[in-house]
C-alpha cells in the first residue's frame, strides 16, 4: 500500500497501478456507438488524473495522438495503429494486438472499455478489467428468430462471443447500471461486476429555461434496429399533427437514419453527427425538448446530458433508462397516446423540469479504480 499526494495537497490511501487502457479503434468519425466511444475518452481522462495511477499506457490511433498531446509525463501514449483499424485489421487487433501490446508494457491491469477481450487472451501477469455495456445478444437473438435481424450470422456470433468471454474471463467486470449486472448474472452466475455508473461533464450554467428557447425538439436518431427511429419519426408527426402551433415547430434530428426512412416534412432539419459543442448549442438554445427512443440499452446515455443541461427528455419507459431517469419523462414504447400525452405536458411546461443527480468521470474513475483494488 502507498500514500500519494494529490496537486491539492490531499492524501489518497491505495495501491499504486500502472494502467493500460485500449482505444486504438476508438474513433469520433468512425465509431458506431458514440456511447462507447464517449465512455473510453472519458474513462481516459479520468485515470490522467487520479492519484494512484502512477502510470497510464493509452493503447491508441492518430486521433489520439492530439487529443492526448499535453498529456502529463506519467501517461504513455502508444500509437498501435496510425489509422483506425477497421474489418479484418480490427479483428486482428482485438485478438492479437491488444495481448502483444499489454506484455510488452506488462501493466498491473488491462481496461478494455469497449468490453470485448480476445478469445484467448495472453496478458502475462496483466489482470483485465472489461467494461461491459450491455447484452445486446438477447435483442438481436430476438429479432433473428423473427427474421428481423439486419446483421450477418457470422457477426452476431462473434460479438455474442466475446461479450460471454468478457463475463467468464475478465478478473473484474465494470458496467453501467444494476440492470446490466443482472443480465450478466443471468448468462454467468459466477460473473464479479461492479455497477461504476456512467460519467458526464458538468452542467453547463448559462442554460436558458426550456420554456424561453426557440419551440424546438431535438430527436435522437441511430440506424440501429433497437433504437426504434422509424417509429419515433412516426410518433413525432403524430404528434405534429395534433398541435395548432405546429409550423413553429423545429424537429432538429441528429444521428443518421435507417436506410429505407427520409424525412421530407418542413419541420425537420438534419444535422447529422454532432460534436459536443454543436450539441450543447442545440440543447441550450434551439430546444425545449429531446426526445429519445429505444426498445434497449445498457444505460442510455442521451437522456442524461439532456437533462444536465437543463433539458427535459421524453424517452422510452425500459428498465435502464428508469434508473436515471425521472417518471415523468417516460413513455410507453407501444402506446402512441401515452407519447402524445407526455410531449405535450413537457413541450408545453406543464410540469416543471426535474434534473437527477449525475456523476462527473472523476467520480466514476474513483470507482473504477476502487473496484480494481478491491479485485
């Protein structure tokens, strides 16, 4: 055990770490999930700055190189991949890179925050600690009796594959929500997770009132199948067609859509993928209401910085997102009069805002970090 000096003077009781964490396939441009993408930069973050890190290995690509160029001296950048690898070299890296890389640096731990590990992981003395996010098998298994599924056999094995291994083989399992700690349990009892959370930056004061900000609402859209975009449209025109106001009305809809789906209405406007700085813009000023989505999540990430900026969102009534968010928001998924019900009461101030505690990455490090020297 080690007693470490924080820059504030304060004292931090614990072992000390050298620490590998793996984002050479983490990529603004090109990630499919902005959840995990946004979990590993700030995860990254986080260990930079917690006291007993005294060394941190970031396994990266060239975005990283300048996202991370004034990184203090005790973290490592190591550029694995120049580019992102993307198909076969993606598999390659996550079944034989990410092994070499972690003995070449032989850390204490390996965090995989993307949650998959290679099949036959060979880390030495490395221990591995997998975020997981989700069980997102189950959906799709779903869907592909139905004949829904848009996703190959090959790959549905495969990802099924490495989230099992994540549960068997990790020597700690972070995650996101007691939900997901349940659902693993279901497919391995002897699973060790620990419930981390989810982190967000700090609300951003200079937020208008829902109620003062132009009559917009911001829609979350994704090409994936569960993230039920097709009939959320359907539901917002629903709703459109009911209001006298409904010509000042803005739908701003970020995210891409499914293929077979346009928008041609007047009220919408796509934006595409977002930065952060466009987004809280959208959030702050344009908005008085997001609305989101989804028939499954790990956690749901949207509806929170929603709500940390002050902005309520509408969104649907399933197991995860009810751990953070408030009663008032949700809506059932296959009760359109119940959606119209709920927008209305939120687009129209009728009940004021409510925002839930959420936690900072500093705060979910801590507990990551926590959770490895308790492993």
């Amino acid at each position: 055990m080690s007693i470490l000096t924080n820059k504030a003077g304060a004292c931090y009781k614990g072992t000390v770490m050298k620490i590998a964490i793996a984002l050479t396939d983490q990529s603004f441009a090109r990630t499919k999930s902005m959840g995990i993408f946004n979990v590993s930069m700030g995860l990254t973050r986080g260990l930079m700055k917690h006291p007993s890190v005294r060394e941190l290995h970031i396994l990266g690509n060239n975005e990283c190189a300048d996202v991370f160029a004034d990184a203090p001296p005790h973290v490592h950048l190591h550029l694995m991949d120049k580019p992102v690898p993307r198909r076969f070299a993606r598999v390659w890296w996550d079944q034989f890179g990410v092994s070499a890389a972690t003995r070449k640096i032989a850390p204490d731990w390996l965090i995989l925050p993307k949650g998959f590990p290679p099949f036959f992981p060979c880390l030495g003395k490395t221990r591995m600690a997998c975020y997981v996010h989700d069980v997102i098998w189950e959906y799709y298994s779903e869907l592909s009796k139905q004949g829904k599924n848009p996703f190959p056999r090959h790959e549905n094995i495969y990802f099924r594959t490495l989230g099992l291994r994540a549960l068997r083989k990790s020597d700690i399992v972070l995650t996101s929500t007691k939900f997901n700690a349940d659902r693993f349990r279901a497919h391995v009892p002897e699973c060790r997770t620990s419930v981390v959370g989810i982190g967000f930056a700090l609300a951003i004061p200079s937020a208008q009132p829902p109620e003062n900000r132009a009559p917009g609402v911001l829609f979350f859209a994704s090409t994936f199948p569960h993230k039920l975009t097709s009939t959320g449209v359907q539901r917002l025109q629903t709703w459109l067609s009911q209001r006298k106001d409904a010509e000042t009305v803005t739908i701003h809809c970020i995210g891409h859509l499914p293929e077979n789906l346009s928008i041609s209405d007047v009220n919408w406007v796509r934006h595409g993928r977002v930065d952060s700085t466009t987004l809280d813009k959208l959030m702050k000023d344009e908005c008085r209401v997001s609305v989101y989505f989804s028939d499954y999540e790990g956690f749901g990430m949207p509806p929170v910085e929603s709500l940390r900026v002050g902005l309520p969102c509408v969104c649907s009534d399933i197991p995860p997102i009810r751990e953070n968010i408030p009663a008032q928001y949700l809506f059932n998924n296959n009760d359109e009069e119940d959606f119209v019900r709920v927008m209305n009461r939120t687009f129209d101030a009728d009940i004021p805002p409510i925002c839930p505690t959420f936690s900072t990455w500093d705060e979910v490090t801590k507990a990551c970090v926590k959770a490895l020297q308790n492993a």
